[in-house]
C-alpha cells in the first residue's frame, strides 16, 4: 500500500487515500469529455469510504440523474466521479494527484464513444514547455520560475 495524496489546482481541497496498485482506465463517454472538456479522463477507482478529504469535502454537483461529480468551486478542477446508488466506490482524477505519473492505464471504458484520432497520438511530434521562450519569459516575470 502507498499513500498517495492529491487535490485541486489552488489548494483548496486536499485528499489522502492509502492506493494497494498503479492500475487506472481512460473513460471516453460523452459526459465525461463535457465534464472535463478533455477528449478522455483518466480515473483511478477506489473505495469510497477510504478517500480523506485533508483540507475540506469537496464540492458535488450532480452530473446526471445517476451520478454527481466532485470539484473544486473555487478553481474549476475536476476531481471524481461517484454513482449516486449501489456502489462502494468512486473514480479520482488520476491528474489531481500529486505524483499521476505512479498510475498506469490498464483499460479503456465507454470505447464505443472514443475519439479515433485521440487514441494513438505517439506518433506526434513533442515540443518542450522549458523550450518555448514565450512562455518562460511569461513563467519568469509573473512567478520567476517555472512551474512545477
């Protein structure tokens, strides 16, 4: 068991939840692109009943008439997803937590609804963040450095 932690981009909600493997799946169903503005979402299942929320229960709205949706209200993150009935478990983002590169996509969900031109994009070029001088001045002069 490692404990991982995570939470929104400003801080203000905070959670810590003890995760046993480095499985995740990627969710391609329609509310969830909306939801994220994403062309997918990456979750990592867990109980319920084992997410400590460190700093405050985070905001819920209700998505669809089955399930609601935890956020932050204050910066937009997305962080979860929960049925409303039957179910022991919910799905964090697996990008708000603190270290996301520990988790590892194991499957694909809601595959009828994926984005064929999104589901193999290794074949693209890659451009560095710390190589584009535009955004580092910009980086540089409002925080001095990079972001992490």
């Amino acid at each position: 068991m490692t404990l991982m932690t995570g939470g929104c981009q400003c801080g203000r909600i905070r959670y810590a939840i003890e995760i046993a493997d480095d499985e995740a799946y990627l969710c391609h169903c329609g509310m969830c692109r909306r939801a994220t503005g994403g062309v997918s979402i990456a979750f990592r299942s867990v109980r319920a009943a084992d997410v400590a929320w460190t700093t405050r229960e985070p905001d819920w709205y209700a998505s669809s008439p089955i399930a609601r949706r935890a956020f932050c209200s204050a910066c937009g993150t997305p962080l979860g997803f929960r049925f409303l009935e039957g179910s022991e478990t919910m799905d964090l983002t697996v990008g708000s937590f603190d270290d996301p590169g520990h988790f590892r996509p194991t499957s694909h969900f809601a595959i009828e609804s994926a984005l064929p031109a999104w589901r193999d994009t290794t074949h693209l070029p890659g451009h560095r963040l710390d190589e584009h001088p535009p955004l580092v001045d910009r980086w540089r002069k409002a925080v001095g450095k990079l972001p992490d």
